[in-house]
C-alpha cells in the first residue's frame, strides 16, 4: 500500500480514520456554513468582487462568536464532537 494508505496504517495506535463517500453533502460542515451564508446574503447588491469579500469575511467573523449555531451545525450532519 502506498500513499496515505501506509501512513495510516504505520500510525493505528494513535491515528482513527473514518472514511466518508466521495460525495456527501450532508456529512460537509462547510456546506452548512454556506446555507447559512447564502440567507444573509440573498438580497445583497454589492459594487464589486471586494465589497462581496468583504461582507462574506464580516458574516464568517460573526458566525465564529455563535458557538451554538456552529455546534448545530455539527449536529445537523449526525457527526459528534465527542471522541468515540
């Protein structure tokens, strides 16, 4: 086995990987950040791709102080924080 197959497999004491389908939406946290993006920008008019960035980075900055909406975020998929 090469590649990050040997490396996972010299590491098993310490290293737990959980392998998910090559597609799945449901399982990707960034997918809910960006829904939740997408809601607070649906009816935004913006002057150019720098203003865009900057309204994006100013909503990603505010989502960081909302613990609880990121942690439902995580429960949302199914996935926990918890160690198994």
């Amino acid at each position: 086995m090469t590649g990050s197959g040997a490396f996972i497999d010299a590491h098993t004491s310490w290293l737990l990987v959980y392998r998910f389908p090559a597609h799945a939406p449901e399982l990707n946290l960034a997918e809910e950040v960006r829904a939740c993006l997408r809601d607070k920008l649906l009816n935004l008019a913006v002057d150019g791709i720098d203003q865009l960035t900057l309204v994006i980075r100013s909503k990603l900055k505010r989502l960081q102080y909302q613990p609880t909406l990121l942690d439902g975020f995580v429960t949302e998929t199914g996935l926990s924080l918890q160690l198994p």
